[in-house]
C-alpha cells in the first residue's frame, strides 16, 4: 500500500511545529515514524498535513542526575537504552528498551513518538507510569506539565490537544540501590508484549519495603499501576504472602481478549512476568541495602 496524499512541512523549530499545528485541519507530527510510516501505508490515518520534526535537536538529549532526570522527546530510543547516566539511576530503563522492537526500530523511533502513540503493549509509556513521570507538552499558550496518568488519557489517546506537541519527560529517581526489573512476554523478539511488568522496590535499610511502584504493560487499553499489589509489599520484607497477595491483585486489572489468547492466559502471563521482576527487584533490595537514603 502507499500513503495517502498529504502535504509536507519540515520544521525547523518547536514554535513554526506549532504553527504548522495550529495551521492544519489534520495535522500529524512525524518523528521517528516506526509507527506512524505504517499506518499511513496501511492507510489507518489520513492527515492533511505531515509535520516532519526530525529538525528539531534542541527536544534530544538526556540530562541525569539523582535529583533529576529529564529526556527530551526526539532522543533516539537506542540512546535512551545505552545511556550509562541514566541506566545508574533508573535501571528499568535498558532492561525495558532492549525488548523494544529491533536494534533497527530503535535507532529511529523517540521517547515522544512511542509516548504520543501510546500503544498500550509499548514499554515506554509503561516506564513512564512506573515512574511517576511528569511530561512536559508546547502548545499556542505556552507549555505545561501532565503527570503520566492525567497524560494517559485512554486506548492509544494522549491527553494533550491536537495543537500541542510534547517536548520532554521528566521524572525524580528513586533512592540509590532500589530494586528494579522489567519483564515482558512476546512470541517473538522484538513483537508487541503479550504482558509486561516493571516493579520498583525501596527498602528501608532493614529489609522491610518502605515504597512499591508496580505496573502492568500490554493486558488493557492502557498500561495499569497495580495500586493493590503495592499495598500489599509496603511494609513487608517480600514474604512468600506478600508476594502472593501481589500477585492475586493482578486480578482487579483490566485485561482484554485478543488475538494471542483470552483473559485468562494473558493475565497468567501477567502474573508470571511480575513474578519474575519483584523475584529479581527483591534481589535487587536486598543486595544494595535497599535503597534507603
């Protein structure tokens, strides 16, 4: 299949992006176009206008530093995953990129384009509920800050305007020497997850779990925290219990048939990857003294 028509804009600035935004009836922003090249050959989406903003170096790059992480929205999912700064403070950030695609796609594909397409198997967007990340988005007024949840507004939605384009993410770093892992099931490598569970562990310097982040990647319509599952480790020093009763909670999550299996084989394999990652978060607690600052 080939695109349909459209017209072309190359930016070379975020405030002519916008312009261009606010300028189009149908406008799309191209950025790494892993996603988006395929839609348009598939003809799922038909923009007037291609807003290309592969000009725009000023929205790359990665500040890391234990008060701050901030990534700005055209880094290249391959930088995110290399970086050594921020794979110190936030682990789960190679671990999940490396499951990302192909070394190919990841070369191409942004931290903003993944997080605007938001596909609900996409480990980005799961990183950045984990994480409690906040994302920063330009629009005709100026720019302002989302929270990841406010930002995840629903099935592939972000909750910005059509005439606003995120720039950057940001989000604090948790205690050094906190548990972290990030596991996912595909058929194949490089294929959406069939499920994917990040978990973050924070000790208390006397093995118990003084704070828990825990999300679900790849069953609903979006990622989902699993608020009950951390309720259930705080406290705790990750007893058999605890974790079983983690692990149950996985149940109040939504979870949708499709083509890999029904609710039931896709939450099972929810549950075995985020037994998977609170084994190796909890090793990871421990081993480090717990993250406790």
């Amino acid at each position: 299949m080939k695109p349909p028509p459209f017209e072309y804009v190359r930016a070379q600035s975020v405030d002519e992006a916008l312009q261009a935004l606010a300028g189009a009836a149908e406008p799309r922003l191209l950025a790494g176009g892993q996603s988006l090249l395929a839609m348009l050959n598939l003809r799922y989406v038909f923009p007037e206008t291609l807003i290309d903003i592969n000009d725009l170096h000023e929205l790359a790059g990665i500040e890391a530093s234990p008060g701050r992480v901030r990534i700005g929205a055209m880094t290249r999912q391959r930088r995110i995953e290399t970086d050594a700064a921020l794979a110190a403070l936030a682990p789960t950030f190679p671990q999940a990129l490396r499951l990302v695609g192909h070394r190919q796609t990841r070369n191409r594909g942004t931290l903003g384009g993944s997080l605007c397409h938001l596909d609900p198997a996409a480990e980005l967007p799961t990183l950045a509920l984990l994480h409690d990340a906040t994302i920063e988005v330009a629009g005709p007024t100026g720019r302002r800050r989302l929270g990841a949840r406010e930002f995840i507004a629903g099935y592939m939605t972000p909750g910005i305007g059509p005439d606003e384009m995120v720039t950057a993410m940001e989000f604090r770093p948790w205690a050094p020497g906190h548990g972290a892992s990030f596991h996912e099931h595909a058929r194949r490598h490089g294929d959406f997850a069939i499920a994917s569970a990040g978990v973050l562990l924070e000790g208390d310097g006397d093995g118990r779990i003084r704070r828990a982040a825990i999300c679900i990647g790849g069953l609903g319509a979006t990622a989902q925290r699993l608020g009950a599952g951390e309720a259930a480790l705080t406290g705790s020093r990750g007893e058999p219990e605890a974790v079983e009763a983690a692990l149950e909670s996985c149940g109040s999550l939504e979870c949708l048939a499709d083509f890999h299996g029904g609710p039931a084989f896709r939450l099972s394999v929810a549950r075995t990857m985020l037994r998977r990652s609170l084994s190796a978060a909890l090793e990871g607690m421990r081993r480090h003294g717990g993250g406790a600052a």
